[in-house]
C-alpha cells in the first residue's frame, strides 16, 4: 500500500537527475493524475493511492523521466493566469513571455480600441492575454502553422476570448492590406547549433518554433522588415528576443525604418523585450498616450537602450 506523501517521495527521487524541479514536476504530475488540488494533496498526504491510479501516475512520471515537458503531459499550461491547452505542435508558454505582454500593456491604454497583431502566436498565449486585459482592442493572431492556429482557436473559444481572430501565414503574410497601432511577437530566436536545443524540453517541443537560422535571427530579420508596412504612424512593434541579440535587433529595426527603439529587461536583468515606433507623419495623426512616455524613459532599470 502506497500512501500519498510515500508516492510523491518515490516520483521525487526518479526524477532528481534528469528534472532541476524534480518536486513540483511530481507535484503538479500527481494532481494531474488524481484530478486534486495541492491543497487536497497537503491534507490527504496519509491516504493510500489506488493502483490503478498509482500505476497511471508512474507512467506519467516515467515520461517526465524521458524529458517530456510536464505541460505537454498534463496538456496545460498556466501563463497571465489563463489555463491554456497546450500540445507538442506549439511551444510550451514560458514565464519570461510575460514581460512580452506587460510591455504591450504599458502602450496601451485601458479603454484604447487598438488594432493589434501577434505574429507567430503558437498557442494563443500572448494575443489572448493582451485581449483579455484590453477587451476594447481587436487582435488579430497568425501562424504559419494549421495546427498552433487550432490549438489558439480552442483556448479562445473555452476562455470566451471573443475580440480576437487567427489567420494563417507566415508572420505579416496574412496581414495584407491591414494596418495595426501595435505588432507584438515571440518568434524563434535560438541558433540552428546552440547546444540547448539538445535539453530533454526542447527536444519534444517543435524545432520551427525555436530554431532561427545560424545567427537566431532569421525570423526577426522577416518581422524587422516588414512589419513597418503594417503600422499606423505612431505604432509600435515588441518582440522578445535572446539576451545577447539586443544589437542586433536594433539595427534590424533600424533597417526597417523604426525609430526610438528600446530594450526591456526582464526580471532578471537580461534584456529580453525590443521596441521600436514607426515614424510619425503629418497624414496620420497618430494616437498619443502617456504610456508612451513610460516606454522610452528608462524607469527603475525595467528598460535599457538596446
């Protein structure tokens, strides 16, 4: 007979040696496979588990132990609150994405009717989170991939996210004729031979998503070139990118016609978040806000020149 905190103990000690967060990936793995909260589990540690239920929990930790991210295992993944499905045709949301969509909100006031894109939207992670924040807004979402677009179209549908649409194509191909106050992105950024592609996670999530050419910027270069011609004067592009390319997307900006570019740190220090403003005409007012003003004055170290 095997207790609750007994099993937990047993997953922890498979798992030592192939997960850094050994403990929350037998916790989270355990909830998943009894349909309990952590609190159930902190008050019931004593109870036995049920065979059936102990032998789906050491499958699941056994695929835990061959490098499968937890969230594809579960089939969800938290990210700015919202319970996302995920599946191994998208990447797995990461925490550090986050400071992608607090960055867009800075720029957006809360009440603005913008039109905004995220291009390359995987799961829907990014664009369903600034839609969620900024309800007025119409978002607009591409991917290349048949597969990310429905894995994003159900996670709007179940979270009732009804200001938001998603087309297919490869980053601004889909946007013809469209133009946006805001352009977000988390393209791929890790070069083709980085060692991390080889981390157990990486390998089972999809290489598209991750992989950008020798340099990491292949698709930065796409977007950088772009996305000018789909925003308003005034409008802005963000896109999170590694911490050692931050030159390199400045001038990829430059290139593309952008001016005022910044790069935001993240909460490690790691510059993680690039900006850049498309040039203000004469022809086309554009919409000023304060936020503006937040986004170019660096502030408490949370920004940086790029």
């Amino acid at each position: 007979m095997t207790s609750i905190d007994d099993a937990l103990a047993q997953a922890v000690r498979i798992l030592e040696n192939t997960s850094a967060t050994a403990d929350l990936d037998a916790r989270v793995l355990l909830e998943h496979s009894l349909s309990r909260t952590h609190a159930w589990l902190l008050a019931h540690g004593k109870e036995t588990v049920h065979r059936d239920e102990l032998e789906r929990y050491r499958g699941l930790i056994d695929d835990r132990r061959r490098g499968e991210p937890v969230a594809y295992i579960t089939g969800w993944k938290e990210f700015w609150s919202l319970r996302l499905q995920v599946e191994c045709s998208v990447l797995v949301p990461r925490p550090e994405t986050e400071h992608l969509v607090e960055h867009a909100l800075r720029l957006i006031p809360q009440h603005a009717q913008y039109r905004i894109a995220d291009l390359g939207t995987g799961s829907g992670a990014v664009a369903l989170a600034i839609a969620r924040e900024r309800p007025y807004c119409e978002l607009t979402a591409t991917d290349v991939s048949i597969e990310a677009l429905r894995v994003a179209e159900n996670n709007a549908r179940r979270l009732e996210i009804q200001n938001i649409r998603f087309l297919c194509g490869h980053w601004c191909a889909p946007l013809a004729g469209l133009d946006f106050d805001l352009i977000v992105s988390n393209p791929p950024y890790i070069a083709d031979g980085d060692s991390c592609l080889l981390h157990d996670d990486l390998a089972h999530e999809p290489v598209t998503a991750l992989k950008a050419g020798p340099e990491g910027l292949d698709a930065l270069r796409d977007i950088g070139s772009e996305a000018s011609r789909h925003l308003r004067s005034g409008g802005w592009i963000l896109v999170e990118h590694g911490y050692g390319q931050q030159q390199a997307v400045r001038q990829i900006f430059e290139r593309g016609g952008l001016h005022r570019i910044v790069c935001n740190q993240d909460h490690s220090g790691h510059p993680r978040i690039t900006a850049g403003q498309k040039p203000v005409t004469r022809l086309t007012p554009y919409r000023r806000s304060d936020s503006d003003d937040d986004l170019i004055q660096p502030s408490n170290s949370a920004i940086t020149g790029a």
